[in-house]
C-alpha cells in the first residue's frame, strides 16, 4: 500500500530565482543587523535576556514579511556567521553563535507546530517567541549541569530569575514584532 501526499506549492516556490535571491539576503542581512544592534547596544542594566527584546522583534518581522517556511532560521544563520566571523564585535564567547542560531530555529519549529490562526494574535505570537528566546537559557543550563561550566547569568542570579527574564524579553520583542507589520496594514 502506497500513500500519495498532496503537496500544495509553497509561495516562495512560486517565486522567480532572483526574488528567492533576494529575500535570502535581506534575512540574513537582517541577522547580521541584529548582531550589529547588540554590539552597539551594550547597557549596563543587569537584566539577563534584554537583548532579547530587538533580536526576538526582527525575527518574528522576518517571519511575518518573509514567506520562506525558516525565515527565522535564515536570519538567525546571518546573525550567526556574523557573530563568529566579526570577534572585534566583542563576541568572545565560543558559543555566540549557537545562542544566536537556537532561537531562530524553535522560533520556526514553533510556527510550524502552531496552526496558522496563532499568527494573528499578538501575545500569542509573543508567546512562541518567548519559548524559543528562553530555549537559550535550558542550553546554557544542560551546559552548566553536564559540564559544570559556569555560564555568566545562570551561576551569578539562578536558573528561574535567568529563564523568567529571557522569557518576558523574547516575549515583549515577539509582540512588537508581531504588531510592527500589522501598523502598516489599513485597517478596514
């Protein structure tokens, strides 16, 4: 017995090459422009995750605008090879790269999971991309636990303060990148 799977195709399957081109690059032009805005960006405040706040906006942006099914992964890639290309940003950390490229992708498995009606509410769209921001912290965590290696924020001000922080953080910056696109829509 086979089974035949209807496959409807995807709207960047329709789109010409130079435009699929394109769209690639302004994401992870995007990504690059992240890391850019954390170096830049480096307040004293103390807050475990608050870079969570721009990061998280402009990849729930690239999701919306975007019509590739891994927009997030895609930016989050540029931001990535940015990070681990550019250390004169003062990213000396070895695993930079990873705590850009983790929220990126739960960011997209969590869309993909989520039926398409999510996407039109603000704080839930925030709740996913809180969830995947803090996915950052459980990695640093298993990290600490296994290898007992202390990481900055976990060792200095525990695992719930840290966790709850890069949540509310991610969570602020999906809603406002949720709600940025739909400021531009007329409203009828």
């Amino acid at each position: 017995m086979t089974f035949e799977f209807q496959h409807a195709p995807h709207p960047v399957d329709t789109l010409p090459a130079h435009l699929r081109q394109r769209s690639t690059l302004i994401l992870l032009a995007l990504g690059l422009l992240a890391v850019f805005l954390h170096a830049i960006f480096r307040f004293p405040l103390q807050l475990p995750g608050h870079h969570g706040l721009e990061w998280m906006a402009l990849l729930v942006m690239a999701r919306h605008v975007s019509t590739y099914r891994w927009a997030a992964t895609i930016a989050a890639c540029g931001a990535a090879v940015t990070a681990a290309s550019l250390p004169v940003l003062g990213f000396h950390s070895p695993l930079a790269p990873l705590f850009y490229l983790l929220p990126g992708v739960c960011l997209d498995l969590l869309f993909l999971a989520r039926p398409t009606t999510w996407r039109a509410s603000t704080w839930l769209v925030g709740t996913l991309a809180g969830l995947a921001f803090a996915s950052k912290v459980l990695v640093q965590w298993i990290g600490f636990a296994v290898f007992d290696f202390p990481f900055g924020a976990i060792a200095r001000h525990g695992l719930f303060h840290v966790l709850a922080l890069h949540f509310a953080f991610g969570f602020a910056g999906g809603a406002i990148g949720s709600a940025l696109p739909l400021l531009k829509k007329p409203h009828s």
